[in-house]
C-alpha cells in the first residue's frame, strides 16, 4: 500500500501548554468537558487523506490522555461525557464511515501502556503492580477498548499499537484472531500473521537495506531511537516488514496553534517518500487535527501538492520493462536521459534478490555501473547522476531462486530543494 496517513486527535489539543509527563511525574489530563470541536469534519480529514494519494489512514481513537474518541458508558474519561453532539458522538465511526466513502482503508491507534487519567505510563515507569487489583481493573480496561474497538467499527486495514504491549495484559492474539484476523499490527504479538516492524525513528527515514524479514522476533517498543539496527537480514525467517512513521509537522504529532511553519514542505515529503517506500517500506505521514475538528488548511494544502508531485513525478516513466532471471534490459532507438530509477520484485516468495548493479552501454559490449545495491522488495527508488544511454540493465549479482523484477523504470524529474540523493 506503500503510504497511508496517522490522523492524531485527543482532548490536549484543547490546552495547547498541556504534558502528560514533567520531573519523571505524570499530569492530570485536560478536563472532559474541554473537548467540543465546532466543526470537526472527518470527510474533510479523509478528503486530504485521498488528495495525498494515500491508500490507508490510522486514527488515534485513544492517545496518552486517556481519553476516548468512542463511547464507554464504564468510563467516565470518553467522549459520551463530554458537551460533543450532547455527548451522542463517536469520532471512530464518522472516520471509518468517511474512510469507505472515499475508498481508504481505515486503521486505528490505541495506547494499549499509557493512560494519564488512570495515572499509567510505562516509559516513565508508573505502572500498577502484577498481579494486584489495580492492574486487574487495567487490565479489563484496554480488553473492554479493543473489543469494542475491534469488534464495531468493520474490518480494519492497519492496527496501531503505539509503545508495544503490556507484559501479562490482555489476550491480544485471540482477540485479533476473533476480530480482526486480517488487519496488519503494528509491533504486534507474536502469533499474530500479518505484522510489521517499527523503522527505528520519527525521521522518516529507513535504513538501506531494509529487508523485509527479520532474525529475532523482538518488538520494538518504541520508547527509544534505534536507528540502522533495525535493517533486518535477507535470510530472516520473520516476515516482518517496516513502516516509517513522520509527523509531517516538525517533531509534533498533536496540533499546536501558530505552528504552520513546522509544516514539512511537499519536497521534502518527497524525501520521506524515496527513503521510506523507496526503501522497502512503508511511509506513514503524522496529520494532525487541530481544536475545530479539522486539518488546518495549510496542512491540506501541502499534503495535496505532495500528491500531486508524486503523481506527476512517476506517472509517465521514459522507459520501463519486467522480467525474469539475472539480467533485464531496457532497450532504446534513441538516447535516454535520466536521474531516477524505480526497482520492484516480486516478494510473494520472500527476497530472491541480494545485491544488484546497474549498467548503461552504448554498444551492447561495453557496460559502466553506475549504481548497486542489495535489497530491492517492493519498491527501490533513488536518485542517480544524471545519464544518457540507449542501453541501460539491471544485473543481478546475487539472488537465490529466479530473480524476478515486476518492474525496471527510468524517470527524469527536477530535483527539488528539499530533495537529496537517496
């Protein structure tokens, strides 16, 4: 699916100076009354999202706050306590209503270790002992959420579980086996068929290579940066690929007033997206909503030029081919100039492909590299210096099995300024 969008949302975006963690202590959360968008419109969210060129969204139905974007009668910090549409209203099912009217995969986040109104938070070490009373009433808790969650809203493309699980906490792998046996968990439990990894960072950025499976079935947790460790191995018996997660704000995943200048220039989330998906994994782009119940306009305006970029840049390929084996070739009556190479294999039988090269000749005989690398999968894009050749292969260096390449293409495109070389 390559790219889809994180919409965060939680009741903080009304008290902007808000944080759930100061000196190692945990901070009430906002007050319950405080959350009551005027104008909170989840088809102009899922608009965006298809305007983007995005194939899924996520939704925070439950961040660090505790707070809920659905309704629990047992829980006094959820929306249905608050002033919203007189506490009838239910942000989950406008989103996954909106997600199916403009043909995008819904996804959901839930925070299954941090929850200020209960005064929990794994990272900063306050947690209720186990066994005892207080954790079995947590415990309870977040098995009652992603029940409802899982069980009411249809089936769900991406689930989201932000920070890992909670060590002895609730059956996740029956519950997703009852509920939602296809959707992709994000660092879920082991068991569970349909995993991914996270990258390592918020930068937007995987390493190179990225393969697709991984040696030891550790999940990260997302407390920490772990950079190029995460790159995985090309004989991992794991298939558990990445996802890169951005904020397309500066460093922000909620919404703060006055910071449209923390947006991300669309060339520069066309940087994220050849280091992401160029890289063999998938780019998921932070959107924040802002205290009206909507993407602020200059968001929607940016992510839309993305789309339209992404679009233009890769819409008419100068040449591209398929094939099979260790050598695939493009061939051309006049010369082609390019900058830009897009690689796909077909994965359905793992990584086959180890370390490539491409070459251009002018005469068949004589080949010049001028690129090579290791791990294709699904997708490889990268900038190259400039060349002009009628000829041009991909030459398969190492591989096990039949190579087999879905897609070799050649592109020119304008370098932006906030593009570098991948």
């Amino acid at each position: 699916m390559e790219f889809g969008v994180l919409l965060h949302f939680d009741i903080e975006v009304f008290t902007p100076n808000w944080v759930h963690v100061s000196n190692g202590k945990l901070n009430p959360p906002p007050d319950v009354h405080l959350f009551n968008p005027q104008q909170l419109d989840t088809d102009q969210w899922l608009r965006t999202v298809k305007a983007a060129g995005a194939k899924y969204a996520v939704l925070t139905a439950k961040h660090v706050t505790g707070f809920t974007l659905f309704p629990d009668p047992e829980y006094a910090y959820a929306i249905d306590k608050t002033p919203f549409q007189n506490g009838q209203g239910d942000v989950v099912k406008a989103f996954v209503r909106s997600c199916h009217k403009f043909g995008i995969k819904p996804g959901i986040y839930y925070s299954c270790e941090a929850n200020s109104y209960l005064n929990i938070h794994k990272s900063s070490g306050n947690m209720p002992k186990y066994p005892s009373l207080e954790w079995d009433h947590f415990k309870r808790l977040v098995t009652r959420h992603l029940t409802r969650l899982w069980s009411q809203y249809g089936a769900l493309c991406e689930i989201w579980f932000d920070g890992g699980l909670l060590e002895n906490g609730p059956d996740y792998l029956g519950l997703l086996h009852e509920y939602q046996p296809n959707a992709v968990a994000f660092q879920g439990p082991e068991g569970h068929p349909h995993r991914i990894r996270w990258v390592g960072n918020e930068r937007g950025l995987a390493p190179y290579p990225c393969w697709g499976t991984i040696e030891s079935t550790e999940a990260y947790d997302g407390t920490k940066e772990i950079g190029d460790k995460n790159m995985g191995s090309p004989d991992g018996s794991n298939w558990i690929p990445a996802e890169t997660d951005v904020p397309l704000r500066f460093m922000q995943w909620l919404w703060l007033p006055g910071q449209d200048w923390a947006v991300a220039p669309p060339g520069h989330i066309m940087r994220w997206y050849y280091e992401s998906v160029g890289r063999n994994s998938n780019l998921l782009l932070g959107v924040v909503i802002n205290d009206q119940g909507l993407i602020p306009d200059f968001d929607v305006e940016t992510v839309a030029q993305f789309g339209k970029l992404r679009q233009m840049r890769f819409k008419n390929p100068l040449a591209t081919t398929s094939g099979e084996g260790a050598i695939v070739n493009i061939e051309s009556s006049r010369p082609i100039k390019f900058n830009t190479i897009e690689l796909m294999e077909d994965i359905t039988e793992g990584h086959r492909i180890r370390e490539f090269a491409l070459e251009i000749s002018a005469d068949g005989k004589d080949w010049a590299v001028f690129k090579t690398g290791s791990a294709i999968g699904h997708k490889f894009l990268s900038w190259v210096n400039p060349q002009t050749a009628k000829l041009v292969r991909l030459r398969i260096t190492k591989y096990l099995g039949t190579p087999k390449i879905l897609k070799f293409a050649l592109y020119w495109s304008i370098p932006l300024e906030d593009e570098l070389e991948s």
